[in-house]
C-alpha cells in the first residue's frame, strides 16, 4: 500500500478531494465576498440551452445518435447538469433529430 501512495501524482489532486479554501485572517473580506469566492471556484457549471442546442445540431451534423452521455462530454460537464439545464422544448428537438437520422 505504501508503494501505491508513493507512486501516486502529487500534482493532481484525487478526483473526489474536498477542496477547501482558506482566507487569511486579517484580509479585509466580509463573509458575503468570501461566500462569493468560494461560489466561483467551487460552483457548478452553468450550461445556456444554446450550447446544448449547438452541440446537439454538431452531433447530429456529424451523424452520431444524441443522447444525454454524450453531450456531457462535449460539453465537458456531468449528465446531471445537462438533464437539469435541458428544457422540454430541448428534449423534443433530441427526438426529432434522432428520429431524422434513422430515416437516413
């Protein structure tokens, strides 16, 4: 087990670490300004329905099948993310354009 640590890249941290950031003491920052750090650094991945719609069409262009896998990985985000910023209007327009490239 030691051997394994010892083997591991320092440089990248392990894929589930917490990250933490710390303030010094005195750095003048209220609670809200370092909420709002935080919030930045850490934060989620906003994604617009335009990007998820222009990776779609690429896709489709390319003539892959769309599917939700696949555009987080485009995208370079998680499923989850995708799922929550896909509209309904967006999941019909999936259908049809799948549904367009069967036809072919």
């Amino acid at each position: 087990m030691i051997y394994d640590v010892s083997m591991q890249d320092l440089e990248k941290p392990p894929a589930n670490k917490v990250r933490k950031i710390i303030f010094n003491d005195f750095c003048g920052l209220t609670a809200k300004q370092k909420m709002s750090i935080v919030g930045q650094m850490v934060g989620k991945r906003r994604l617009s329905e335009s990007e998820i719609y222009d990776a779609m069409l690429f896709m489709h262009d390319e003539g892959d099948k769309i599917t939700i896998t696949k555009l987080s990985s485009s995208l370079g985000c998680s499923a989850r993310t995708v799922h929550r910023n896909m509209s309904a209007e967006l999941k019909k327009e999936k259908e049809l354009l799948n549904q367009e490239l069967c036809k072919d």
